[in-house]
C-alpha cells in the first residue's frame, strides 16, 4: 500500500504545528491536554479536502452509513 505513511506523517506535522512549536509547558499533563483539546477540535471541526471538506467526525459517520446500506 503505497503512501499509506504519508496520511499518519501529515496528521503528526498538523499536530506538531498546532500544539507542540512555540509552546513551553511545564508538565507532561499541560501537553496531554494540548493533545487532547486537538484531537477534540481535529475530530469534529477540522474540514480535510480529500474527505470533500467534511471533519473527520462527518466523514467517518457517511463512510459508516454507506457501508451498512451496502453490506444490508
């Protein structure tokens, strides 16, 4: 499967470039949240042109209906 890494690496850039460059934290429990509060707002509001500008929370629910209506 070619490329398939290129999908996880872009997501890590994202999220390195949202939460980890220029923040100074103090404790690993600041960073978690920071990486939670991301993965938050990733998930449900974070439009990606490959899934036709839907979050990823959208994408996965439409991907989830046309698979049921197909395998019923």
């Amino acid at each position: 499967m070619c490329g398939t890494n290129g999908v996880i690496q872009r997501l890590f850039r994202t999220l390195k470039g949202q939460i980890v460059h220029g923040r100074v934290c103090q404790t690993i429990d600041e960073i978690r949240d920071a990486v939670r509060a991301f993965a938050a707002r990733y998930n449900a509001a974070w439009l990606i042109a490959k899934t036709c500008l839907r979050s990823p929370r959208d994408a996965g629910a439409v991907w989830l209906v046309t698979t049921s209506t197909r395998a019923a």
